[in-house]
C-alpha cells in the first residue's frame, strides 16, 4: 500500500508540476556516490558530485548531467521569475532552476526527491 501511495505521488509531482514538501524527500540528505536518474524514464540527470545542501529543504545540484538531459519551461507563478526544469525524455517536471547556486555558473537546481532514483 504505501508502494502504491509511492508511486502516485511521484506521478503527481512528475506530470502534474505538484511541488513535494521542503525538507522531506528521501535524497535531501543523500550522500552516496551515483547518478541520478528520471524515476519515470530512467534518463540520467545528474552526479551526485553536483549535489550540495542549499539549505532550500530540496536536493540541489550545480548542473545537469548533460546540458541536453533537461529543458526549461518559464514559470510565472510566483511574483518573481523562475524556471521550471523538465526532463528531456519523458517531459516529467522535475524542480526548478535558480540563479542563486555556488560558482562558477551561480545555478542552483532545486529538484523533487520523488523524482529521482539514485543508481549507485
């Protein structure tokens, strides 16, 4: 049941831009060595090497794996612009990217847990 509760949620967050709660995702605090790949479409994301704690209650890295792995939407629901960042292969939402991360490029990727599954 809770597998179940698992899934939906990730399909939520992925297909429906549902925003998961800060500070409680599974690879918040995540420090293994790895890639992070789509849950929905196993595409690679990102090196846990560009993982870092942004202190923004999300997982965050400095770049894409491959700057073709994703792309950007603009998102304008919030009174200051944001990008939202989807995955290239399937179009699953996951996070957003901000011009607020640590050199040399300043982005911060801030991404869903749930959409992510961590290949060690």
């Amino acid at each position: 049941m809770v597998f179940l509760l698992m899934i939906l949620l990730s399909l939520s967050t992925a297909q429906q831009n549902q925003t998961e709660r800060a500070f409680s995702g599974a690879y918040l605090y995540e420090t293994s060595h790895g890639t992070y790949l789509c849950a929905q479409c196993k595409n690679e994301l990102f090196l846990s090497e560009d993982k870092y704690d942004s202190g923004s209650g999300w997982p965050s890295f400095r770049k894409p794996i491959n700057p073709k792995s994703v792309y950007y939407l603009e998102d304008n629901n919030l009174p200051f612009k944001r990008y939202e960042v989807l995955c290239r292969k399937c179009d699953s939402h996951l996070g957003h990217v901000f011009n607020d991360g640590p050199p040399p490029k300043g982005l911060r990727y801030s991404v869903h847990s749930i959409t992510l599954l961590l290949q060690n």
